[in-house]
C-alpha cells in the first residue's frame, strides 16, 4: 500500500488513500512500511483539510464547511518522535474561539432542541452508529494515532480501536436505561427522582491515549444527553478530528458535540474558566488538575472530574506465579513507552525470590523490539516529544546519580528520534527521585520487601493512589492487601485489565470521581428530586 501510494512523483487522487486504509489490515501489514522519509496525502471531505506531510509540506484549509470553523490564525509545528522531521503545521484556536464552541454547546442542549427532544433510544442508536464508522475507518484511525503518537501501530489498531469502539456499545446501551427512583416519605407525599444532564461538558484530552480518552469522556456524556466541547491535546489532534466527522456523518445535531484543538494555557484554561459549561473532565497531570480546579471555584463551581497522575506500585509474593509476574509487571511499567498513568512505576518483590525476579526481567526486557511503530513487528516506539524525552533522560541520570542500580538501558537510542531504550533499575531506595516522581517513561524500578506489612506501608507512602497490583496464588492474601492498598484500583494477577464497564478513577492526588462503567453516569447527571401532595380524599 505505502509502496505504491506515497511515492512524490505519484500523488494520491481525492479520496484514494481513506479508500487504501478502509482496505483491510492484511493489506496494510504486508505493505512496505519502513522508510526515511513519509509522504502522506489525505485530502479529506469531513474537514476541508489537505494533510501534506514530509519534511517540508505543510497543511492548510482548502474549502469551507459552515459546520468547521476556520479559527484565528495561531499555528504550531512539531517533530514526530519517530522520524526527527516536521510531521505538519496545524492551526489551533485561541481563547476566544471557546466561547463560539460553548455557545453552539449550549444551544444544541437547549429544552426544545432536537437532541434534547430526541427520544433516549434513538441517542443511543446515534450512539452505536458511531461505533459502526470506527469499526469501518479503523484502519485508518489506527494509522493516524500512531503517526500522531508515535505508539506502536498493532497496539494502536487492537487495544486503542478496540477500546474506544467497545466504549460507545457499552454507553449507547445505557442511553435509554438511566432513570430515576420512587420512594415512600412521610405522610400523604410521594416522591420520585429525575436524571437529568449537566448541560454542557468541556474535556480535555491527554497526549498519551488521544482516541481512547476521548471517548471515555464523551461516550457517557452523550449517553445522558449532555452536550461537549472537547479540546484535544495539542501534540495529538487527528484522530479527534476525524472522529468529528463520522459525528457529522453518524447524524448528530450540529453543535452537539464541539472539538477545538489549542494549547492547555489558552484553549484548555478558557474551558475550565467559562461561566457556561457546568462540568469539566480533565485527564493529565497533577499540577495542571489543580489548576482546573481552582479555575473551576473561581468562576461557576463547575464540576469536576479529575484523572491525574500515579506512582503505582505493585507487591510480587513469593508464592506468586513468577513468569506472569514479570511479565506482567513489566508490561506495565513499558506499555506505550512507559506513557501511562497506570504504568507500574514500583515493583515490590519479596526478598526471597528478589534476585530471581531481577534476572528474568533483564532476560524479558530483551525480547522488546523497538522501530519504526508503522512496522508490524514494533511493540517499543519513541516518546511523545524532546521536552518529554528530556525529562525521562534526567531522571533516569538521577537514578544512576542516586545509588540504583542500572541492570539493563538507560541510554538513548539512534541518532534521530525521541527513542530511550527500555530501562530496568535495581536495589532502588525509596528517598530516590525515581521512586516518588512519575517517569512517565520506559523506566522499570524493583524495590525488595520483608514483610507484607512493610510492602503495603511502603506502597501506599505515596501522594498518588491510581491503580496497584498483587501477585499471588493465596486468595486469601490477595483481598486482604488489596483491601488495604489506597488506590482506585487493584488488580490481581494482571495489570492494565482496563473494560468500559468497570470504573476507573484514584484515591488521593490521583484524581477524583470516576470514568468509565456505571458510576461515571452519575459524573454526567443532575438528580432531581419531585415531591407530590397526594390527596386524602379518593
């Protein structure tokens, strides 16, 4: 496919390439994907954008469409991590683009407007019509979020994709099963409850899981009739705007759903600020999470819920099942590059079979192959940016610095590139920088432990409370600690066991409320309580 299609001298005709994509994985993992330089010609109908990627091209707006708005002129550029060439040149809005998206918000989710008039089955149809159009540009949003990302193509394709399709099926089935209550009060009253949306729900998306974060946030909000205007990282837009157009597409009322691409200091603080939207969810950092919030009782009280960062630790019993320790515990410390907020940052191995545990790490880590994250056979890509890739660089420094040791990585790889080889520390203490900052970065660190009370004392002694894991073949043993961890989260035996019907959210500085499952419908809905005066005569 990339053989014949992104050769200069042959560009694509309209439509060729979204037609190529559609084709069918087969086509594209037998397909030449490994080149210096990638050329890509996607002339698109959803936005009106020409995408002109190389070294030199760059993208620009080449027909107008009422429903997307040419926003004031702020472009930025930036360097795909994998390549170290400029990937495009977007337009992004400013502050005063929100107010236009809010405002469109706000009217699609007006009383009498055609979605709050549309029955809640059809809004779930609506709901599963999407799903359908992912599923059909699947190909196409996987190879988007990886050229975006950088993450490895096959996991792009299976856990994102899968993801976020499974997501939309799981709330399009709540939309018309979210109802309310009736209960007997005291003397001749009778009273029933109502759930009814927040109105309009800013989101704001993370870097690391573009596609998927951004369904997690809309998915429920729609399902309870909310209205969104969604700002995408700025690092990552595309897959979100191609997503707006299978919105449009699907049959959604204009202004329903509202994407502003635009940088967290501009775009992202006009959401949590703007005295229209009654509800803010936000994944991403700690620091700039208390920023929302304090954005947020500064001007309406908005709600707010809060995914944010984590330290997560994870406590390998000596009775454990050794090999599915390792390798779980490492895919969750290296997963998308270690840019994740559940990654397993400390592992707590009983001394007993800690030297064991050390050795087959270092034999595991050296199966990952890390490329081009277009090649099928990548599963170890580059990380996000030079900031970000710098940052990962210092702290695993601080780590040699500080007295663990290195058994395996630490250095750079390639000469362009945000690539850090896969990094597994050692005999790590827990005053050490890497033990209480969050890497976000390929970094593995294995701590040792006597006592099952001093590994929970030891895992919890943290400001973060995201998700932990234990290993253990004792049942008995692993609800008891896991009853004492302080996280959202505890997963038994595995890690990253992520479903769209479980919820997930944090303890502590990791965030409050909860996405995902049943619970989060409850992040997006207002309760109204009716109390009737019944009369005593019949």
């Amino acid at each position: 496919m990339f053989s014949r299609c992104c050769k200069k001298e042959n560009p694509l005709r309209e439509g060729a390439f979204i037609s190529e994509l559609r084709g069918g994985v087969g086509s594209f993992l037998n397909c030449c994907v490994r080149r210096e330089e990638l050329y890509i010609l996607i002339k698109s109908q959803y936005m009106g954008w020409q995408y002109l990627v190389d070294g030199a091209d760059r993208l620009a707006l080449d027909r107008t469409d009422p429903e997307w708005h040419r926003t004031e002129q702020q472009r930025t550029e930036w360097l795909k991590g994998s390549q170290l060439c400029l990937f495009l040149s977007l337009s992004k809005s400013r502050r005063s683009d929100i107010p236009r998206a809010v405002g469109a918000a706000k009217a699609a989710g007006q009383r009498g407007s055609p979605w709050r008039r549309m029955d809640t089955s059809s809004r779930g149809m609506l709901l599963h019509k999407l799903a359908d159009l992912m599923e059909r540009d699947r190909l196409l949003l996987a190879t988007l979020e990886t050229l975006d990302t950088g993450k490895p193509f096959l996991q792009s394709f299976f856990i994102d994709l899968d993801g976020s399709v499974k997501t939309l099926r799981y709330y399009a089935g709540w939309a018309d099963k979210i109802h309310g209550k009736s209960m007997a009060v005291d003397e001749s009253f009778m009273c029933l409850t109502k759930h009814e949306p927040v109105g309009v729900c800013g989101a704001i998306i993370p870097w690391n899981f573009p596609l998927l974060m951004f369904i997690w946030k809309m998915a429920p909000a729609l399902s309870c009739g909310n209205t969104v205007v969604i700002k995408p990282a700025e690092q990552t837009p595309l897959t979100a705007l191609h997503v707006g157009s299978l919105i449009k597409e699907a049959g959604f009322p204009p202004g329903v759903v509202n994407i502003v691409p635009g940088f967290g200091p501009t775009a992202g603080a006009a959401i949590a600020s703007h005295m229209d939207i009654n509800k803010v969810a936000f994944t991403g950092s700690t620091e700039v999470g208390q920023l929302i919030k304090e954005a947020s009782a500064k001007s309406n009280l908005k709600r707010v819920t809060l995914e944010l960062g984590g330290k997560n630790p994870c406590i390998v019993f000596a009775d454990c099942d050794l090999q599915l320790a390792v390798a779980e515990t490492q895919k969750g410390a290296l997963y998308n590059q270690g840019q994740c907020c559940t990654a397993a940052s400390r592992v707590f191995v009983d001394e007993s079979i800690y030297e064991e545990f050390v050795r087959r790490s270092i034999e595991n880590v050296k199966k990952i192959v890390i490329g081009d994250p277009l090649d099928p056979q990548t599963s170890h890509g580059p990380q996000i940016d030079q900031q970000h890739f710098d940052k990962i660089m210092d702290l695993i420094k601080s780590g040699k610095e500080e007295g663990a040791r290195l058994e395996y990585g630490g250095a750079a790889l390639g000469e362009k590139g945000f690539f850090i080889q896969p990094t597994i520390f050692s005999g790590v203490k827990d005053h050490m920088r890497i033990a209480k900052e969050e890497i976000f970065g390929p970094v593995q660190c294995i701590f040792s432990f006597k006592s099952p009370q001093e590994a929970i004392e030891r895992a919890n002694s943290s400001q973060y409370g995201l998700v932990s894991a234990v290993f253990t073949t004792s049942m008995d043993r692993a609800l008891s600690v896991s009853a004492a961890l302080e996280t959202g989260t505890v997963w038994i035996n595995c890690y990253n066991a992520l479903h769209a019907q479980t919820p997930f959210g944090g303890y502590k500085m990791s965030g409050n409320g909860r996405e995902l499952g049943e619970y989060a419908l409850a992040e997006y809905s207002e309760v109204k309580a009716v109390t009737i005066k019944l009369s005593e005569t019949l």
